[in-house]
C-alpha cells in the first residue's frame, strides 16, 4: 500500500486516489483546427516510461483535489511537484 | 405529517464504560465553497463566529463547527434547526463568488467516545488516531471500512464521525459488529 | 509404542488422534513434538511418488508434515510442526492436497490497523533486546513474533542469557516491554507481507477465547527492525527424504524446548561446528551419537576437544566424511547411514540422521521490502545487502549466529531504529552472553553420486537434483525458470529450506558462482494465511457497502424485492400475494400508463453547480446547450467524454443565473462529480464554478401517470398544477403533503410525470402522504424499465457500453451544432464515428409476441447459422414484456441499424435463430401525445 504525499491531506494510502494517467497533457486550445490524427494522439497516446513518470492523482477519499506528482514507475517512490 | 426520520432513526446505541456510540440526528449541514483569502471569506468567518480554519485536517468551534474538507471547502456543522444560517452567510458575502449548499441531510453524525474509540476505529481507519497525531481539533476525510467518513476528534477520547446517509445503516452495522469485543471489559 | 520422552518431562496430558490412531501428548507440545514422542516417524505419504517422510524441522519451515485438522473445524494444509497441541485434536496427514470445509466456518476473524515509529519483526534474543532499547527511548514500538513464546531460538538451545536462563531471561523482557504505554507485544503473530512505504501485514492466531480466531494487523512503521533469525540448511545426499532424516538444529529443539527425543542411535552429518552444540544436548538427553561426519578436512581440532569430556566424549569423528546412502527399515525410516571419505565407505546402524548444511539468514521480509541480498563467501550464505526502505536487519537474520553477538546487534540496531524515529534512547545495558569462537564452516551443497533420482531438492514437490540437472539441461539458465520447470520452491513453504540449496544446483550445474546466480524472488506470503483470515469481518452483510434511501424501511416493510445498482439497494418490484414477477411487472405498468404510480427516485446523482460561470462550464460538458436555459426550467442533458462516446445523462434545472442541479445516473453520481472536478481543477481553473454533491440530501419521488395532476393537486393545494401554469420540463417550490419541496415535471415514462424532491430526513413522510392517496401504485426500478424502453429512452451502461455516441443512440437532437465545442464534440467528426455501418439503437419485435429474448443475445442476417466464423450484426440491450404493446419487445445495438428498419434478422438462442423485425426503438407513442395528461 503505497503512502500518496496529497499536498493538502499529507501522506495517505493510495486507495484513497483516483489515477489520472500522464500529467500536462493540455486539453487543445482548438480541437477543431487538428487533423484526425493530431486528435487520436491526444485522445489515445501516452507515455509509458520506465523510471521518472509526471503523473496526475486526486485524492478521491479526501480533499478531492487534483494534484500532479513525479514517480518512478520501476521503484514506485515519488518526487514532490508543485501542484495541479 | 409525519416525524422526521433520520438514516440510523432504527440504531440501537451502545452505551457501555468503554465505548459509547450514539447518532446525533438532524444536525444543519452547510458546505462552504470560497476562496480563503477573499474578503467574502473573511465576512462567512464573521458571520459564523468563527474563522474558516485554513490549516488542511482542523476545524475550529464556536457555535458552530467549522471543518477543513479542502483548500477552498469547509462543512458547517450547526445544532439542529439552524435553518436561517445559510441565508445569513449568504447575505453576508452577497455578489461575492462563493458556493454555500445545504447539505443537512447529505451526511448523518456518529458520535464515538469512550477508552476504546480508538481500537474500534482501528478495525477499520488507516489513519494515526494515536492522539500524538489526531488530537483534538484534527479532522480528516477519509474512510472507514469501506464507507467515506468526516472524522474529527473531539476532547478526551471522543470522535464524530460524518457519514452519507445511504451508508449510514452499512456503517452503523460495521460498528456494532466491530464493538462486540470492545464492550466485553 | 514407547514414549520417547526425556525423563522429568511432566505437564498435563492432552488426548489427540492422528490417522485414526489415538496418541497423549503434553500442553505445550505442537502436534509434531506429540508425534515424535510418540515414536511417529513416517508422519505422511509423498503425494506423487507414496515416499514415506517424516518431520524435518520444527517450526514453519517444515517441508513435509502437512496435516488436515478435522475436528472441531476443518482445515487443511496445516504444518504439524506449528499446530498447537489441544485435548480432543483431531487429524491426518496430508500427502499433497487437503480438503476444504463442507461447512460455513462459525469462527470469526478481523483486522486492525496499526502505527508504530518501530517495528520488530521476530522476539528471539536480537529482537528483544532491539524492541526493549527502542522502547526505553517513549517511541511507539510493536514486537510481533510467530510463536506462542518469546525467546526465538533459546528454548531450543537451553543458553542462558545474563545468568538466568533464556527463556526466563525473555520474560523478563516481556515484562519491561509490558510497563512501556507505547510498547506492544504480539506473539503468534506471524508478519507475512512487507509492501511499499513500510506496511507490513501480519496475522495473529489468537488465544482460546478471544474475540477472534485469527487477527490480519496492517502495520504502518515509521522504522522497522528485522530479527527473523535464520534456518538450518539441508543437504541433497541419496535417500535425504526417509523418515528420522532430520535438521540437527530440529533435533536440539524437540528434546530441549519439548522433552522429545527424535531417535535412539543418531549419525551427525554436517559441514560447521553448530551441528556439535546439538549432537552434545541430545547426547546428554539419551540418545547414542554413533559418529560424525564432518565433511571439513581441517576439523581435526574439534576432534580432540571431543575426546577430553563432556557427553560427547569418546565420540567418533570422521573428517572430510559425506553421508553417501541411508538404509531402510520396513517402514521406510532410517536403519542405518552410509559415510564415505578418506577412511573409506562405512556403513553406520542408526535411526536418526541429523543434518547440518550451514545456517540461511531469513531474509524474506527483507527481499520483499525491495532490498537486495548479496552472497557471503564465509557464511555461504545470502545476507541483505542495501536496503530500498526505512528497515534494518539484526542478528541472525542477517548472519551474526553467536548468542552474545545477536543481544548487542539487537541493542544497537533497536537504539538506531528508534533514534531514527527521532526518538533519544538513554544508555542501555547489552544482556551478557557467553562468547564462543567456532572454526570456519566448510560448504557442501551436494553429494556427489552417479544417480541424482533420490537426492531431494524440494520433499513437498518431490523434486530430485536430478530433475533440476534435466532442466538445465534442457537449456534453463535462469533459478526463476527451472524453479516453473521443475516445481522446485512452489509448495507451501516456498522453499524456505531447500531454495538457496536448489539454486547451488543449478549454478552447480551450470558452471557459475552461486553468488553471480542469486535465488529466486521471495514473495508475500512468507508463510501460508488463511483466506477466512484475510477476508475477515467482509463477509456477509458486511462484504460490500449496501446504500439504502430514506424509504428503504417501507419498500421492506412492503414487500419490495430489490435490484442491486451498484451498492445501492432499489426497489425491483411489490408482489402482491400470489403474482410472480410478470404479473407484478404488468400490473405496476398498467398503472402508471392509466393510473398514477410512485417510484423512489432517490438514488439519482445530484450535483449543485454554482457560480458566475456555471452556465459556461455546463455548456462545455454538456453536448447540449445549457446556457440558454431560463432560470426555473429544466433540459434533458447528455455528456461524452473526450473519445465523444456517451458517458452518462440527466437532467440540468436552472435554480437562478448562477446556479444549476444537474442529476446523474446511479451509478455514475460519483464518477460525474469526479469528471466535473478534473476539468474545473486541471483545465478550466479560470471557471468561477463550485460543485456540491446534495445526492443523498434530497429524497426523490417519481409520480407518474395520467392522473398524477390530480394526485399532486390534492397534496399541494398552493401549487398550480394545470398544464399552462407548470408546463413540462419547469420546476417549481411548493409544499407537497405540508413539506417544502422542489417539484419537477420531468418524465422518464412518456406519462404525464413529476418527481418531488424534499429534505431526505422527510422523504419517508412524501411518500407515505402520496401513496396514501389511495390512487396511486408503487412500482420499482423493473416497471421503470419497461415504461423507458417503450419509449426508447436509453440507460446509459445497459443500452450502451461506452462504444456509443448519441447520434448513435438517434439523439442527435441532443447534440448542440451551435457551440464552438464541448467534450467530445471533436471525436464526432472523426471518420470512425460517422461510418454507416456503427451500431444504431433500434426496437426488436419477436415475431414470436410471447418470446422473450434475453438480454445479452447476439443477432445475425440469417435463419441458419453458417460455419463459424459467424459475423454479429449486434446485440440486445433491453428486452421485456409491455402491457401496452401487449407483447414482448426488446431494444438492440445494431451494425447500421436504422437503415434496417422493416428487416428481418435472427437470434440464435441454442436451437434454430429466431426470426426478429427490427423497428424504430421508440415504440409507443411516438408522437409524445400522453406527457401533458
């Protein structure tokens, strides 16, 4: 059971999270100006590293803010980041 | 009309030496939406006599209490019957962007007290109750086996515990279930 | 039989039964100690090959004993060697699979949660005197320990510990540990699972007469201190499964801790000098040690020391001496033992064989807590190595053996531990311990021989060095590969005892160093757990959550059965007496097509959405236009998410400029609020917007039917009810039956409806005051599904599946052309959503007006099935039987479904497919003629 820093509540077991997948994956300025293709890699594709990962949690169980954190996906140990 | 019914109207409380356990009904339930730093902030702070608490896990009394459930949310807690509180706060922050909801009934409390609250709680809380850590005055959203709670503890060795009605009779069997073998003693 | 046990031996006398013999034992015995002093070797049969075995160690790393208990409960898979003896104990051995109670287990087991600044894992001799320095510091420390008793290894070994004895000296450290507020001590607590940021999950067998059987405790330490201690290492010689085989280190611990003696007459095979210590204590409990082999050369010393005094005097050493063969007696236990060496071959009569292959640290929790072992060449041992969390390692477990090193490893790692914590240890006393020096150990894995079939890598899975050397031969490389090739390591003990000697084979057989190979990965559980244990208190009522409304305790009282929607509990259906479910179903049906019905709509997800841009922000996850709602009025409303699939609906009803209630599905109340938060938060952080669950602070009654105007007249006589005043889709404030209330005129029926929302606290009373009207049926969630479907209104995640767009569904009505964009509003225009062959939402009409089609079914072109592959055109979503078609009907997915309307297609439901015609999915009153009354 992992502990998740939530930068309001303090560290908490992660069944308390929600994942969110990759962090700054912006929601287009104008959809409607990409090409299918440009939209299926924002829609479909993302990034599966192994090691340093910036990634979005929110912490359903308690303050329900999103947050973005930095982990390594190999060891499972987290960098502090600013917030969401 | 009938009598008001509230979600453990049919729980039997446990009032024994080591553990007490006991629904507070029909308390008035207001969520607070605002910025902590506005002025409307300030003015629902003077309104409600007592300053929204901005360190996240406390919450500050007064004549009401007033919990940290999220850096720009609060949940009022006032004595039952306090239906013109939400008008007052908002005439009190008018034109200011602020989100006041009433949530009476949205949650029922659990009042928990007694030398064995904690080892109750235990059976189903991950957090640190341990009062080095969760003193009084601290507060937490969390869960508790497998229900989402408001838990705050209160002097000695009492904790409220806020639960959403429909979970209500599920977490009210929980505890029952789980003090049998605190009420041996 | 005779009793093999030491003389003195007294206690009180526990009657058991094994293999359907009777046999006494002693309180305090476990049952493997009962059956030794029984004189019971071959204790079970080898599953596979019908090997006689016997017990090999005595605690939770025995390999063999594995018995069923049958009375008073059954269950399987228990290890003789850690049962604890009680009267009246009913078992038999297993030779591989148990059996599983044909019964409800009446025990009860739970869980707690548990915070410590120290954890000590293991309450032999460095694991005391780590949790009591950790203690004397005020940190919160918990000491768990898989035993009955405190004192890990000492009764085994009889040593003394500041002049008392051990056993004395570890209670007096319970003691201590006792007057400490912040101390806490667990015994029969065995800590199994070591996972991230140190939480440790440990299971408690608890005393007769606890409140539970067995406790799970999840263990958050801020620090934790590893003493587990370490297990004596077999070696693969010809014939090392027979009964009276055993770990000398065993032998010690049954005649010290137990008063049983595991033989008569004893050959010592071993590699270091531990194996000495026991060949004395069993000496001067009796039993005759007919020669050692050492297989050191250089153990020439040792030899002389022996022959001085003490009661191995006279006892004959063979240096550099393997054990080559073991001699059968009728029951296939040991007779006698073959040595080999520089003396030559000799044959030996003898019924035990004590072995002693070196010491394994027991480094399981360790590993498993991310950290890495590495390979000692003097200890030949694997020891933790850099450690990946806030844990240290003392004593055994980490290779110091001698009693005075473990006290002073423990002393000091327990004083670290707890300074680490933040906490001030004062000055502690390290316990006083003899020092011994001992002579460098030798290293033997295996006996060398021409035939492997009987050297035994693995007793439970019966795997030979032969097996293992097939393996490699066959080309594996890997211990994690022969280890799925061979079995080897993957029986209920996980191969505490012959892993790191299966692993020497392999490098052994390879060629390479057994350091550069390492072992295979140690995994939780690091001894077998019950699944009752970890199911604990989830069991029953209280296996999930049930959501119940405010008017749950009338649907009970009144005969409702309930539908389970996600957690939630919601009326199905009121039999009256004698109606099955169709029956009820269309009686409820007809009512609120001709009458007035009541359904509790409670459980739909409601969500308070204020401020300045509200409009705006609904409008962005709306597919529909929000904004130019007008305060006082409600729209129907579907959201999609970015991939433009429907993702769920409802209804929006403007409650002033700034603030909307949007409902949700059921089961979606959560994930909607979520979805709202993640795009406000990480999106849209400039919208001035806040939203607010008030879910479960409404009580919602549906009231549906061509005279539910009449109905709500009579109950809110303020209220002006007539169609020009309370037009459709318009809410209004009124008391309903006296409460105050917030009327809608919504219809998920196509009837003339509304749905009455008060304070839930007042829910119960609504209700009653509206059916006590006498005029109208309760009806359920089953009746609500028949009336939607005759309209053709879709449940999203029943009629969809997240596949789905709304012009899918035919509402691209719903759809706004007029926005810049919305979620999902660009994946509409992509090439896949708009191919003619999607799966449309159409109606199906048996043409059999009784067949029922079940849901789920797959639909095909043609009235024969054709060689598979067989191409689906879709599926059933909804099927039922309507009152008012006065038939069945059903709606379906269909591969361009609308441009089949009037065609026939076919359901294959296990005999010939059964024609359908597929319809328009909205099949009753098309023309929306009833919604006004």
């Amino acid at each position: 059971m992992l502990l998740i820093p939530c930068p309001w509540c303090g560290p908490r077991d992660e069944a308390e999270f929600h994942y969110g997948g990759q962090a700054h994956v912006a929601y287009p300025a104008d959809p409607a100006a990409l090409s299918d293709e440009e939209w299926a890699r924002y829609l479909f594709f993302r990034d599966n590293p192994k090691g340093r990962f910036a990634e979005r949690w929110s912490h359903t169980a308690g303050c329900r803010r999103w947050f973005t954190l930095t982990r390594d996906t190999a060891t499972g140990v987290f960098e502090s980041e600013a917030g969401a | 009309m009938a009598e008001r019914l509230s979600p453990l109207a049919g729980f039997e409380p446990v009032s024994a030496e080591s553990l007490r356990i006991e629904e507070i009904p029909f308390l008035t339930q207001l969520d607070v939406r605002v910025d902590p730093k506005s002025r409307a902030a300030a003015e629902i702070g003077l309104a409600l006599g007592v300053p929204l608490p901005t360190e996240p896990g406390t919450y500050a009394s007064g004549d009401c209490d007033v919990l940290w459930t999220g850096p720009d949310e609060w949940l009022v807690l006032a004595p039952p019957g306090a239906e013109g509180l939400e008008g007052r706060l908002r005439e009190a922050c008018a034109g200011a962007h602020v989100g006041i909801t009433d949530v009476s009934a949205q949650r029922t409390a659990v009042l928990v007290d007694g030398p064995r609250s904690r080892d109750l709680l235990a059976h189903g809380c991950a957090l640190d109750l341990h009062p080095r850590v969760f003193g009084p005055g601290r507060c937490a959203q969390t869960v508790l086996a497998r229900a989402q709670v408001v838990l705050a503890a209160r002097e000695g060795d009492a904790f409220m515990i806020l639960v959403r009605s429909s979970f209500a009779g599920y977490l009210g069997a929980w505890l029952l279930d789980a003090a049998a073998e605190h009420l041996l003693d | 039989m005779t009793s093999r046990r030491r003389e003195g031996v007294a206690g009180e006398t526990l009657r058991f039964r094994y293999d359907g013999r009777d046999y006494e034992g002693l309180r305090g015995d476990t049952l493997a100690a009962a059956l030794l002093a029984n004189g019971v070797r071959a204790v079970v049969r080898s599953g596979g090959l019908g090997r006689p075995r016997g017990i090999y160690a005595s605690w939770t790393e025995e390999p063999n004993a594995l018995v069923q208990i049958e009375e008073p409960f059954p269950e399987p898979m228990l290890q003789a060697t850690t049962v604890e003896l009680y009267d009246g104990l009913v078992a038999t051995g297993l030779g591989g699979r148990g059996r599983l109670a044909d019964r409800p287990d009446p025990a009860r087991y739970d869980a707690v949660h548990a915070h410590c600044d120290v954890l000590v894992v293991g309450a032999g001799p460095a694991g005391l005197a780590a949790a009591t320095a950790a203690a004397a510091s005020g940190a919160r420390v918990i000491l768990a320990d898989d035993r009955p008793a405190a004192g890990g290894c000492l009764p085994d070994t009889g040593e003394t510990v500041d002049g008392v004895s051990g056993t004395t000296w570890a209670a007096g450290m319970l003691a201590e540990l006792a007057g400490r507020p912040e101390a806490r001590v667990l015994p029969r607590t065995t800590v199994f699972g070591y996972y991230d940021d140190n939480y440790l999950v440990a299971v408690e067998r608890r005393e007769e007469g606890a409140a539970s059987r067995e406790r799970i405790w999840r263990i958050r330490a801020r620090r934790v201190v590893l003493a587990t201690g370490a297990h004596e290492r077999p070696i693969a010689f010809a014939g090392n499964d027979r009964p009276g085989v055993m770990l000398a280190g065993a032998a010690r611990a049954y005649a010290n801790r137990y008063g049983v003696l595991a033989g008569r007459r004893a050959v010592v095979f071993t590699t270091g000098d531990g194996a000495y210590d026991a060949a004395r204590d069993l000496a001067a409990a009796g039993v005759e040690i007919a020669a050692v082999a050492d297989v050191r050369r250089d153990a020439h010393a040792l030899d002389e020391a022996l022959a001085v005094a003490g009661p191995l005097a006279g006892t004959e050493v063979l240096t550099g001496h393997v054990v080559t063969g073991v001699g059968s007696a009728p029951d296939g236990s040991v007779a006698s033992v073959t040595v080999s060496g520089p003396s030559g071959e000799r044959e030996i009569e003898a019924d035990l064989l004590l072995v002693s292959g070196g010491w394994n640290p027991v480094v399981h929790l360790f590993s498993q807590s991310g950290g890495a072992l590495r390979f000692d060449e003097e200890l030949h041992a694997f020891v933790p190595g850099e450690a990946a969390q806030a844990v240290e390692v003392a004593g055994a477990a980490r290779g110091v053996y001698t009693l005075a090193g473990c006290l002073e490893d423990g002393v000091a790692t327990g004083t670290r531990a707890a300074e680490a914590a933040g906490f001030r240890v004062p000055p502690h006393p390290v316990p006083a311990a003899e020092r011994v020096t001992a002579l460098p150990s030798g290293r033997l894995w295996l006996v060398p021989a021409d035939d492997y079939e009987t050297h035994f890598v693995d007793l439970q899975r019966e795997v030979t060095v032969a097996d293992v050397m097939r393996a490699t031969g066959a080309g594996l490389r890997s211990v994690e590969h022969v280890k799925r090739y061979t079995t080897a390591g993957t029986a209920h003990d996980q191969g505490k005892l012959f892993g790191v000697l299966t692993s020497a084979v392999v490098a052994h057989a390879t060629g390479v160093e057994i350091g550069d190979l390492g072992t295979t990965t140690f995994r939780a559980p690091y001894a077998p757990v019950s699944f009752a244990a970890l199911a604990g208190r989830d069991r029953g009522m209280l296996h999930d959550p049930v959501r119940v409304t405010s008017l749950h305790g009338w649907h009970a009282a009144h005969g409702a059965l309930f539908e389970n929607v996600g957690q939630w509990k919601r009326p199905w259906y009121y039999p009256r007496p004698g109606e099955d479910m169709e029956t009820a179903v269309l009686r409820e049906c007809r009512a609120v097509r001709e009458g007035a019905g009541a359904m509790d709509a409670s459980t739909l997800g409601k969500i308070d959405v204020q401020g300045p841009d509200a409009a705006e922000f609904l409008d962005r996850l709306y597919t529909n236009m929000m904004s130019t709602l007008k305060v006082g009025a409600i729209r129907y409303g579907v959201m999609c998410r970015a991939d433009g699939m429907v993702f769920d609906d409802g209804t929006v009803m403007r409650l002033a400029e700034d603030r909307f209630l949007a409902t949700t599905t059921t089961g979606n109340a959560a994930a909607v609020l979520d979805w709202m938060e993640e795009w406000l938060q990480t999106e849209w952080p400039s919208l001035r917007v806040y939203c607010t669950s008030v879910t479960e602070h409404w009580a919602t009654v549906a009231l549906a039917g061509p005279r539910s105007r009449e109905v709500l007249a009579g109950l809110a006589p303020g209220l002006a009810v007539d169609a020009a005043s309370f037009p459709f889709m318009t809410w209004r404030d009124a008391e309903v039956a006296g409460i105050p209330a917030r009327v809608c005129r919504i219809s998920f029926s196509g009837e003339l409806a509304y749905e009455i929302n008060v304070n839930a606290w007042d829910g119960l009373a609504l209700w009653e005051a509206v059916v006590g009207t006498g005029v109208v049926t309760p009806y359920g969630t089953e009746t609500m599904h028949v009336l939607r479907a005759e309209k053709g209104y879709p449940i999203i995640g029943q009629d969809t599946d997240g596949t789905v767009t709304p012009a899918d569904l035919g509402m691209d009505w719903v759809v706004s052309k007029k926005k810049a964009d919305f979620v999902g509003k660009r994946s509409h225009a992509r090439a896949d959503t708009s191919r003619p062959d999607r799966k449309h939402l159409v109606g199906l009409l048996p043409e059999d007006p009784g067949l029922l089609l079940p849901e789920g079914a797959h639909l095909v072109a043609t009235s024969r099935l054709p060689e598979p592959p067989v191409r689906a055109l879709g599926h059933v979503t909804s099927s039922y039987r309507s009152a008012a078609l006065g038939r069945t009907f059903a709606l379906a997915l269909v591969s361009g479904g609308r441009e089949r309307i009037g065609e026939r297609l076919y359901v294959p439901l296990g005999g010939d497919p059964v024609p359908v015609t597929v319809t328009h999915h909205v099949l009753y009153d098309p023309e929306g003629a009833r919604r006004d009354g």
